[in-house]
C-alpha cells in the first residue's frame, strides 16, 4: 500500500484502494474518555469551578473598584502603588522600587517618569553611589497617597464583604502563597 492513503481511528482502519476495508468514517470508542478542561473538579462544574476564571472574575471586580476610588486622582494603579512604596519605605532607588512594587524595569520607568512630570516624587542623588539616583515623595505625592487612604481601605472592605474576619484573613495568606 505505497501509494494509499490510510485513515486509522480506534477501532477501524481505512485506506484508498484497499479492497478489503470499506471506507466509513472513523468510529467513535466508546471506552475512551472526552478531554477534561482542568481536572476532575473543573468538568464537574465547568467554567465557574476554573481557578483561573474565578481570580480573573475577582480581578475584574477589585480592579472596577479600585478604579472608582483612584478616579479623582487621575492615576493609574501602578503609579499609586509606586507612591504607596515610596511613603511605606522612604527614599529607594528606581530598581528597589520596581521590585517593591511587581514592576518590570520598562514599566516602573515609565511610572517613575509620570510621577515625576505631575511632581509626586523627586530624584536625589545617592550619597553611596554616584550613578544612582534615589526616590522619594514630593509634599504633594505625600499629601496624595495619604488623601487616598480612607478610600483605598473603604474599597478593600467592600471587595471583602462577603467574608467574615477570618476568611479575609486566610483569603491574604492564601493569594500571598501564591504569587
């Protein structure tokens, strides 16, 4: 059968111009098992029970949220966790920052500079090394991040509403495992 083209399914096998096999389509085995999307529990309840599609539900709603609190300010959530480094850590370089704060070097520059452009931070030049440049909050990225305060906690409630005290608490450990 050089020149023949064979179809095998798993029980029955066809091939163009082979007398002895007449061509059907390929016969389903009813012993073997459909693709389950992600384990057991995931085909038990769909999409609602994929962990990944459930962090992305409670992303979409903690980032609706926090949008709302952040809306007057006019800064994006990366540029407010940089501040809120800055006013937890002090004066820290550029590249401290990014790792503080989950940024890559590209992103945290960009954020760095846009802060710096609104007059939230300032450089100064490192007393240890002259090639670097240290960061810290202006009176104005000061008064900003701590005006935001109230309304970053209130959000944090609203988003954990529906858990009691210790669910919020084993949710924090649990999501810090993760990442």
């Amino acid at each position: 059968m050089p020149n023949s083209k064979c179809m095998r399914s798993a029980t029955v096998s066809t091939c163009d111009g082979d007398a002895h096999s007449p061509k059907s389509a390929p016969v389903k085995d009813s012993n073997r098992k459909t693709a389950e999307p992600y384990g057991e529990e995931a085909s038990v309840q769909g999409l609602d029970g994929n962990i990944a599609h459930l962090i992305r539900r409670a992303h979409q709603r903690a980032s609706a949220t926090f949008m709302a609190v952040l809306a007057d300010s006019n800064l994006t959530p990366a540029q407010y966790f940089a501040l809120t480094k800055l006013r937890e850590k002090g004066e820290v370089s550029q590249n401290l920052l990014g790792r503080m704060a989950a940024m890559d070097p590209a992103t945290i520059q960009g954020v760095v500079q846009r802060l710096g452009r609104h007059g939230l931070i300032k450089r100064v030049p490192d007393l240890k090394d002259r090639r670097r440049m240290r960061l810290l909050l202006t009176d104005e990225g000061i008064a900003l991040v701590d005006g935001l305060r109230d309304g970053i906690e209130e959000m944090s409630d609203k988003i954990l509403a529906p858990l009691g005290p210790e669910e919020r608490s084993s949710l924090r450990a649990l999501l810090k495992r993760i990442i």
